[in-house]
C-alpha cells in the first residue's frame, strides 16, 4: 500500500474556544497512529481562488492506517470536543 495525505480545510470556524480544546488534544492522536503533520494554520500566501481557511496536512503510512486513526475511540473523542465547533472539509489522497 502507497501512503496516503489527509487534508483538512476548516470552512467555517463557529467556536474558537472548542476549536482550541479540539487542538489541545487531537495532534496526539495523530502521533500514537504513526501520523505525521507536514502543514497546519494558515495559508501563508493565495493564488487563484484559493480561501483563507484553517488548513492541516498529515501524512499516513496507507489509508487503512488513516481510517483506523479517524475511526478510534481516542479520536472519536476529540471530535467530541470540537462538536460543532467547526465546519471541516476531510479528503484523503494518495501520497506520490
């Protein structure tokens, strides 16, 4: 298996304060399921119609990985926190 890219736009951010819970917690997950974070924050700079928006970057070792991050207890509790704290864009992509 080829690893894979997870994405993760923020298109609206309704509660900073969970927002902020929701960070405090999460990248730990990332880090016990063998992720590893190339961005996050905001873009730096746009072109074209790109969107200032909240923007995180990880790297996985295969999708099967990935969905077992996204779909453990320890992170299902993370988005517990965040709740509806944010509207978030989710894509997983072949790494090349």
């Amino acid at each position: 298996m080829s690893k894979v890219v997870c994405i993760v736009t923020y298109k609206e951010i309704i509660d900073e304060e969970k927002l902020a819970a929701y960070a405090a917690i999460a990248p730990a997950t990332v880090q016990k399921y063998g992720g590893h974070f190339l961005a996050r924050g905001y873009p730096v700079a746009l072109r074209e119609s790109g969107q200032q928006e909240r923007t995180v970057v990880c790297v996985w070792e295969s999708l099967d990985v990935a969905l077992q991050w996204y779909e453990s207890s320890e992170y299902q509790e993370c988005l517990d926190v965040l709740g509806d704290g944010a509207v978030r864009d989710i894509k997983f992509l072949d790494h090349i």
